[in-house]
C-alpha cells in the first residue's frame, strides 16, 4: 500500500490570501500546503482519494492520477469537496462511487444538485454514484472502514485503511493506515474501530499549538495517536501559525518532555508513504 498526502493545509491553505507572515512567504516547498487531501494505492492496482478540495485537479496532476476506483468523504465542507467537478476526466467510462455518511452525502447532492439533474446541457459533469458509508467498504484487497469522530458538533468520518496479505507481494500481514483530518474528539468506539489491529501510520489534523473549538491542537493530536498504539504520527489540516521546521521542533520537544515512544512530525504535500 502506497499513500501520496496530497494536501495538509487547513481550509484557507497556506499560503493565504493577503498575508505576509514568515510562514506564508517562505521558500520551504514544505510550506506550501494545499487543501487536504490522500491518495492511496494498493498493490493490486487499487485506486482512491480521500477528499476532493479545491486544488483537487492540480494535485491530481502532480500525483499522476489517471484513474480512479472509489472516492472517501470525511465531510462536506468546501475544503474537503469543491474539487469534485474535476471528477469529470476520470469518469468517462463509469461512476465513480463516493462514500461518506448520511449528513455528508445528503449536502454533497444539495451542493453538487446540477450532478443529480438530467436537464444540463453542455459544460459535462462528473459521474458519480453516491453511497452512505454504514460499514466496512471493500476495494479489492483493500478495506476503507469509517470511523466516526467529531468536527465540533458535526459527525464526521476518519478512514482507517487496511491491505490484506493476498494484497501484498510478501504474502504478509496487510499494512494499515488511520486518516483522521478535522478531529476534535474521538469517543471509545472509535477508538475500539482503530486498535483492532496496530497502524502503520496515523496522519491526524493538527491544527496548532493553541486549542481550538473543532480541531486538535499538536499536542492532541499526538496524544491521540498514542492512544491508537500508531508507530507514526504524520500532523496534517496545519494553519499558518508554524514552519514545518518550527512543528518539528516542537514535536521533537513535545515528545521527550512527555516520555512518549512515538515518532511524530509534520506531513507535507506531495509526501509518499509506503508500507
């Protein structure tokens, strides 16, 4: 299994518009952070995005994406879906299934309503089929299982992803990989969902030091990556508020203060994670 983090900025993406702060003009490429967004393949040839934000079409070029089997929502916020048009390319031939719970695919078709219309003429549109993730979703040798989290007082999804051994070329036991973006808390069934078996990676929304209403700051992140059993903690969904230098720092910091037996640092666009 191969992930590509497409994106791991927060909704405004950094740099932002108008701002001049140290981070927003710094030359580190690491810096750049696109909308959020991950790019998964599996050694039988598997095919998947999870979140589809604005800046979807020119990170699906800078992936090399050229097909598509599924499509993995964690919500409708426009960060995470108002790329979706560019869906049309890659869907000539057949829908595209998207998955997302019941609240996400219901504003999805209010959002995207001229999708769902047959009156449209010209422009073209993507072709999608919409289901509400209740379950496990199976990809070939790969399985997207949904893990409810809290945005606030929104439900959103996080995606833990798992290969198994018939997958793989060393015939061994499957990798497994937890995507949690905009989190804010994470209650004992979720947790239960996840450490059924021990990821490789967690790549969970860190938005910055301070707390924040709907988000996990780093050190919650971290914390709750520990508490998943992860190996590996990759921060992504990351405001202007830090360098990717800066967050390496503190993770570093966090870490030995704490005693925690955990690698853990900031994620990049373009970063490539192979298990």
């Amino acid at each position: 299994m191969k992930l590509t983090i497409l994106g791991t900025g927060t909704s405004q993406g950094v740099p932002v518009i108008g701002c001049g702060c140290p981070v927003c003009t710094s030359v580190d490429s690491r810096d750049k952070r696109f909308r959020c967004s991950l790019y998964v393949e599996g050694a039988g040839g598997e095919r998947a995005v999870i979140d589809t934000g604005p800046e979807f079409r020119l990170q699906a070029l800078r992936a090399g994406i050229k097909n598509l089997d599924a499509i993995f929502l964690t919500h409708a916020h426009a960060d995470h879906v108002h790329g979706l048009d560019d869906l049309r390319q890659l869907s000539w031939d057949k829908p595209i299934p998207i998955y997302g719970n019941r609240p996400t695919i219901e504003e999805f078709h209010d959002r995207f309503s001229y999708i769902f219309k047959t009156t449209q003429r010209g422009g073209g549109k993507p072709k999608v089929q919409t289901i509400v993730a209740d379950g496990p979703v199976q990809l070939g040798g790969l399985t997207f299982i949904p893990i409810p989290v809290k945005h606030g007082s929104l439900d959103v999804l996080g995606w833990k992803i798992t290969e198994t051994a018939e997958n793989t070329a060393s015939g061994k036991t499957g990798a497994c990989a937890v995507y949690l973006t905009d989190c804010s808390h994470i209650d004992k069934d979720g947790f239960a969902l996840i450490t059924d078996s021990t990821p490789e990676a967690a790549i969970i929304g860190g938005l910055r030091e301070r707390p924040h209403e709907t988000h996990f700051s780093f050190s919650q992140a971290i914390n709750a990556g520990v508490c998943m059993k992860a190996k590996r903690v990759y921060l992504t969904h990351i405001c202007h508020d830090y360098s990717h230098r800066e967050i390496e720092d503190y993770c570093r910091s966090f870490i030995h203060k704490q005693g925690l037996s955990i690698e853990a640092g900031p994620a990049w666009d373009g970063m490539e994670l192979n298990f």
